[in-house]
C-alpha cells in the first residue's frame, strides 16, 4: 500500500513539475532524423536552419530557440554547450535554460539582450570550436558562455 502512495504522489508532483502526466520517456521522441543535416568532421551533424515542429525549433543560425532579432539589433549572449543546455527531453521550450535567462533579464529591464542557444547533444569542445569557426563566429556576441561537460570524456 504503501508503494502506490509513493507512486502516485510522485505522479502528482510530476504533473505539477512538468505540466503534463508522466509518461516513460522514449528514444527518439523527438524527430532528430528530420532536424539534422550531415557536416564534415569533426561535427558529427548539425540542426537544420529554420527548422519547426511541436517540440523542436531552431531559427535562422541553426539554433535551439526562438528567431533572434535582425542583426545589430540586441546584444547577444551565445550559449554553447551540451544536451543541458540544448534541453533534452522538455517538452516544449519553455523549460529551456536560454529561455528562462531571457525571460529573467527581460524581467530585470535588459530587453537589449538576447539569449541564443547553441546546445548540442553529444558535441564536446574540439566540435564546438569548429562549429564556432566555420558558421556561428559572425554572430560575434557580446557574451559568449561555454559549457565543458561528460561529452570530453567521450
């Protein structure tokens, strides 16, 4: 008795957490095979520009997220970094990292400022060097934050 307790209080507050009932999570659940180009090494693949689905977006630089404004006009914090970051496994985009910064420093009077998400899942930092090299130094942010994590290990 005591099992279905637990188990239903943790459905409860994954509904809560989440906003939608728990559901065991899938391989694959999110259409990569429809996203993603192939690239020369050392990239391994690389997010389709302007692609749209109900769980996935990426705008006109090939970033997870929302279409940034035209050039020039917002300053820019560039986000590279690993699967955290590009938001694996939300289940839609506004749980992304980048998405709430945005949210917090509009909040705070620094609409000026825009938060672009270059999260790749299995990239380590050889890829995201050569990535920022051949198509995403042009962006030149003002800010530019990389994240080191488990994929060097690989």
């Amino acid at each position: 008795m005591l099992i279905v307790i637990l188990e239903l209080g943790a459905r409860i507050y994954y509904k809560k957490q989440y906003l939608m009932p728990f559901q065991p999570k899938n391989v694959g659940e999110y259409p990569f095979k429809n996203c993603i180009g192939e690239v020369d090494a050392p990239l391994i693949f690389r997010f389709r520009k302007n692609f749209n689905s109900p769980n996935l977006n990426f705008n006109r630089f090939g970033l997870r997220g929302p279409e940034p404004a035209p050039d020039g006009d917002k300053k820019h914090i560039l986000i590279l970094g690993e699967s955290d970051y590009f938001g694996a496994k939300l289940p839609d985009e506004r749980g992304l990292w980048s998405v709430r910064l945005q949210k917090i420093l509009s909040s705070k009077g620094h609409a000026d400022w825009e938060v672009l998400n270059e999260g790749n899942p299995g990239y380590n930092t050889v890829q995201h060097r050569a990535l920022w090299e051949k198509e995403l130094n042009h962006i030149q942010p003002d800010i530019l934050v990389l994240s080191i994590g488990i994929n060097e290990v690989f």
